[in-house]
C-alpha cells in the first residue's frame, strides 16, 4: 500500500493556465477541488489512505483504512465523490484490511491485504465490480484467504496482475520459520489458489528474515518483488532493500543477480516500500534509508540482469534527504519520458511529527530534477496541523501525480488525503 509550497519554479516542463496564474510541474492542481487536495473524513479517528490508482476514464480509485474497516473510495476528475460507486463513492468493508489495490481491464477492483483471525492473519484477496459490490464470480463471495500453515502469521501487502488474469500477492509469513519471510501466492482469476505455482500456489524466501513489500510483473512473465532482508542476520542486525526476481512458475530465477535475489546495502537500515519497471528492463525501487528519526528518500535501480545500475548515481543508489529530519518513499512511478517520480512523507529533525507529503521527481542518471518545483523536491500539508503522510502515487494519463495518504486536519483526527499535482 501515505506545508508550505517551495520556492517558486525557475525551469519548467510544462506551462499551464488557471485563473491567469502560470503553473509548472510539481505545482498543486487548483483544478482539483480548488486548491489541489481533498480530504475525507468517515467519522473513525483514524483513516488513511494507503493506496491510489487511476482508471482509464480518469477517474481516481483510493484504498483505505477507517479504525479497523477498510475503504474505497472513487473521485472524479474535479476532485468530487463518484456518486455511481456504491450510491456515494464510498465503499467500507471489513473482511479484510487492504494494503495494495489493482485495476483489471474489465474494470474490475482486486484489493489485497490481510484477514484477521482469531489468532493470526491469512493473505487475504477481495473483488469488487466496477460499481462497488464485491464480485460473487470471485470465491463465490468476492473474497479469499489463505493461510498457509495452521495459524501462520501472514500478512498481505502488494499485489500485481498478470496478462491472464492471475493475481499475485505478497507480503511476510511465518509459515517456514518463526522469524518470518518474504512470500508470494498466485491466485487464478476465479479466486482459487494456482497449484501450479511452486509449493502448492506460494513460495517464501529463505532464511534471513525479510519480507516482501510491493511487485511487479514482467512482459516475459518473471516477477519482480521488492522489500527488505537482514543480509548476515546473525551478526548485523541492518535491514537492506532487496529486489528478487521469480520464473513464472515461483522457482528462483538464477540469471538474476547469480541466485535470484539481491540486496542494496546502503550502510544503515534500508527497505524498499515500491517498486516499478522501466521500458529498457531497467528496475527500481523506493524507500527509505536511515535510523529512527533521521532517514531519507532511497531509491536503486538494477539493471535487467539483476546488478545494480552504475548509470544512476554513479553506484546505482541514491538517499535524498528533505530536510534533515525523517524522510520516506513509499510510492513510485516512472514516466513515459523515463523521469521517476517518489512519493511518501518529509519531517524535519527537530519536530519528527511534524510531516508533509513529500514528493521528488529524478532524472534518469539519478540526478533530481530541477523543473520539477524548482528544486526536484515538493512538501505539501493540508492544514495548520502536522502528520500528513503520502503513501502512494500514480500518474494520470495527461501527466498529472496524484499522492494519497493520511491528512490531519485537526488534532489526532486522522483523515484520507488525496493532493493532485502537475506532473509534466
């Protein structure tokens, strides 16, 4: 599965008009909801979005959380509430608690996550139709879950789908050892899981504890799954972001970094939060790197065979910071002109609550990239309070980002945020 504008924009990448007032990449939208941000408050204490996706009408579709419910919610290109999703534009549900979303070309909704029972959670799938009601067609009642050992602790946090309409979800389980793991599960469209998917339908990686956060497929089918792992867990307790790559059967895929996976070692804690595919088979990925409340912005790209690309940045690793306090990519997308966009939350050192959206647009070569906001970089915060959190981005297809997260309007009333941003 989330301030003040910055100094004023001295090269740009696209010029638009509103109200007779240039506007350039990194800008607000003023065109949604008139200033570019729009919240939502359900009435829990605690909302969030975690995820956003855009569908091929323009419309904006956001996964949340509401206390222990999960939400989705569909805005129009204005900004405003989709009326014909589900009577109001907003769905909440509590079968599971959603962590990534994905459109399928049919229109239909797959919200991934985890179900919690009585002891432990199970990776959990829900569909829904395009109008917001769960899809009897899937499992028979819209939802699945798995667990894959008896009350394994497992928990579902990214999910992509494959050209034949079968799902992949992955997160952590602790079904191979108490430590917890990387895993992986295939689903066919129906809901079922695929056996013929390595052990039964998923695969887990070993044996450092790790887990799997965001993936992503192929043209030719291999998975890509990014995350964290403890390389040498027993003597160094660091995290380091990790991509690894999976046959389209779930074994290992060797021609990848020697064994299938490789880490990105950045000296402190690392995790990898998102990951994306460039054209040229390039892969990136985003997080953070740091400790407690001093972290940045940390993206790495590898190249097609799984080392770490030398064209970016010099080793293939690039930290951002904001402003020297706790900094996090949780989102990222990649342009079509190859410029990468990251998404998450800036805080400044001394008041670590105090945070804004953040949001960073790189060139290719790892450089950020000046005609975005001036300075590659954007905080933006939805009121006079503190704590607003992006955790996810996409991209319209004219260009424009949109980031949703968590918005504080007031004190501890936590919110869904949603801010649109000129992105050519």
């Amino acid at each position: 599965m989330k301030a003040a504008v910055l100094s004023a924009v001295m090269a740009f990448s696209l010029l638009a008009l509103s109200p007779g007032v240039l506007a350039a990449a990194g800008e607000l939208d003023s065109t949604f909801d008139g200033d570019g941000r729009v919240t939502l408050d359900l009435g829990s204490s605690d909302e969030g979005a975690v995820d956003v996706a855009v569908q091929p009408d323009g419309k904006i579709l956001v996964l949340g959380r509401a206390g222990t419910s999960s939400v989705l919610a569909r805005y129009d290109s204005t900004g405003a509430l989709d009326t014909s999703f589900d009577g109001d534009g907003v769905l909440v549900f509590a079968s599971l608690r959603g962590a990534a979303l994905a459109l399928q070309p049919d229109g239909k909704i797959v919200v991934a996550g985890t179900k919690q029972g009585n002891f432990a959670g199970d990776f959990a799938v829900a569909r829904f139709n395009a109008n917001g009601s769960f899809d009897a067609s899937f499992d028979n009642d819209g939802l699945v879950a798995v667990d894959f050992a008896n009350d394994s602790n497992d928990e579902g946090l990214g999910v992509a789908l494959q050209p034949d309409g079968k799902i992949v979800v992955v997160g952590s389980s602790d079904a191979n050892q108490a430590l917890g793991t990387g895993t992986i599960v295939r689903f066919k469209s129906d809901g079922s899981p695929d056996d013929s998917f390595w052990n039964g339908g998923f695969a887990s990686w070993c044996c450092n504890p790790s887990e799997a956060t965001a993936v992503a497929i192929q043209p030719n089918g291999k998975i890509v799954v990014a995350g964290w792992t403890t390389p040498g867990y027993d003597r160094v307790h660091t995290r380091a972001m990790l991509v690894v790559r999976n046959r389209a059967n779930g074994g290992l895929d060797s021609s990848f970094g020697g064994d299938g996976w490789v880490p990105a070692k950045f000296g402190v804690d690392a995790q990898a939060f998102d990951v994306a595919l460039q054209t040229d088979g390039s892969i990136v990925v985003a997080g953070h790197a740091g400790d407690g409340s001093v972290s940045d912005f940390a993206l790495a790209r590898y190249t097609s065979s799984g080392k770490l690309d030398t064209t970016f940045s010099g080793d293939g690793k690039r930290r951002m910071d904001f402003s020297g306090g706790a900094d996090e990519a949780l989102g990222l997308v990649i342009q079509p002109n190859g410029r990468i966009v990251a998404a998450g939350f800036a805080a400044p050192l001394h008041h670590p609550s105090d945070a804004d959206f953040g949001l960073a647009r790189y060139r290719s070569n790892g450089s950020l990239d000046l005609s975005f906001s001036a300075n590659g970089k954007q905080r933006v915060r939805f009121g006079t309070n503190d704590q607003d959190y992006g955790f996810a981005v996409a991209r319209q297809a004219d260009g424009k980002l949109v980031v949703a997260g968590q918005a504080t309007l007031t004190p501890d009333q936590y919110d869904l945020g949603l801010a649109r941003f000129l992105g050519l």
